[in-house]
C-alpha cells in the first residue's frame, strides 16, 4: 500500500475563528453550498486550500482604471 500524504481538515469553527469569520454564517453558506468544502456525515470540514479558494472568490478588487 502506497502513502498517501492526506490533507489536514479543519472545523468550519476553526476557520471562523482564525479568520475573523461569524461560524454561523460560514455553516449557513456551507449548508446552502454556496463553497466547496468537505462533509462527513453531519460534520463540514474545510482543507487549507479550500479555505484559500474560498477567500479568493470573496476578496473585492478595485475596478481597473480605463486607459
């Protein structure tokens, strides 16, 4: 059997907290699956990546400034 390196998952609650984040509002989008993270069971879980993704997708740039 090979060894497969696993990524680390981590709570919604702990990605809430790390990151400044209302828990309730990061399970309710969870839930209504408005990102992409792991569920097991009734558990939701996220990777590092995902979390990367996620706050990728909700970051605001300015607009460009037309030349």
């Amino acid at each position: 059997m090979t060894n497969v390196e696993l990524p680390k998952l981590f709570t919604l609650d702990e990605v809430a907290e790390t990151h400044g984040l209302s828990a309730r509002v990061l399970a309710d989008d969870a839930r209504a699956r408005k990102f992409e993270h792991v569920q097991y069971g009734r558990r939701r879980f996220m990777t590092a990546e995902q979390v990367q993704r996620l706050l990728a997708a909700r970051t605001v740039r300015p607009p460009q400034d037309e030349a």
